[in-house]
C-alpha cells in the first residue's frame, strides 16, 4: 500500500499476482485505476484484474497492454482473445462477471460486451485479483492500483455495445515464452 491509498507492484520475470482471500461466486463487478508507474525498456507493459484465479498456474486475467494498445483475455502465456483500445499511463476498467460470461470496459469504453471466461461457471466459485506479468530478463514494470471497487451482482448487467468491434479476435496460436522473446 503506498501513501495514496493505492497497492503497488513490481513485477519481473515470475510475475505479479495480487490475490484476495475471499471468493467472490461468479457474478460480481470489479472497478479500479490502473497506472503504469514505470516500465523501463519493456515495449509492451500490461497489466489488470483477474477475473478467475483457482492457482498460479490456473488463472484468467484481463490484461491492459500499453504497447500495442489492446485489452487481452489471458492464461498465463496464452492470449484467448484480444480487443482493440487506447491504453495509456493511467486507466480505468470495469469488469463485470455474470455466471461465466464477462463485459469488459477501458477508460470509459466497452471493449468487450460477452465474452466466456475459462472455469468460470454458475457452479464454481473464485477469487479475484490484480496483476501483470513479463518475461523481459532484468527488466521490471511498477504497477499501481487504485479505486479499487467489487461488489456482487444480484441480476444480469444491462452490458452496452462494445466499440469499435463486438466480436472479438482471436489471437494467433499460444506459444511458448522462448519462442517470442520480449513479448508474452
């Protein structure tokens, strides 16, 4: 926690996982600010809320990537799906899970109206949290969160269109961390 009632991270190769002990059942909103503090020579810093998380290994989260301007729907190196958005020092989001289906919103903007979130269903519940994670060797990224807001849905989100593409893309095939260097 820094001085600004904010929690702050550094992540490095092995990442950055903020994990709250409560879970939180599969229909819930999830707000906060997001702030690049510094990111040094890394070309696409990321950061954001995860929205499903059972262990390190098995987690879901939706990254705000600065660089190449997208929200991403991610498990650990896999990108699932992609949107495009203007990502920049500081930024908004707003997460809202209903029963395994996701809306998501960037500074403001839906980016993504219905999406599946992997493990996510009425039957289970999860806990959520806040993170990154790189692979850029001595690099380190300092994120900020601040704002930070959850409270349960008791009736489906009335979910706005998404802009500029409902559908999202999916990203091309997963790879491995040694086969795109300075990029997960």
């Amino acid at each position: 926690m820094d001085g600004k009632g904010g929690l702050v991270g550094t992540s490095q190769r092995t990442g950055l996982h903020l994990v709250c002990g409560a879970e939180f059942g599969t229909s819930y909103e999830l707000t906060g600010t997001l702030e690049f503090v510094s990111t040094g020579k890394v070309a696409d810093p990321a950061g954001g809320p995860i929205l499903r998380y059972a262990r390190d290994n098995d987690s879901h989260g939706l990254w705000l990537r600065k660089g190449s301007q997208r929200v991403v729907l991610r498990k650990l190196t896999e990108e699932l799906e992609t949107w495009p958005s203007a990502i920049g020092d500081s930024n908004e989001f707003r997460v809202q899970v209903w029963k395994g289906q996701a809306a998501a919103w960037a500074n403001g903007a839906p980016v993504a109206e219905a999406f599946d979130v992997p493990g996510l269903n009425a039957g289970r519940t999860t806990r959520i949290g806040l993170g990154g994670h790189y692979n850029y060797g001595s690099e380190t990224v300092v994120l900020r969160f601040s704002n930070l807001k959850i409270r349960k849905l008791t009736k489906p989100p009335v979910v706005p269109k998404a802009t500029p593409d409902p559908k999202p893309q999916k990203s091309p095939p997963p790879r491995t961390v040694r086969d795109r260097p300075g990029d997960l």
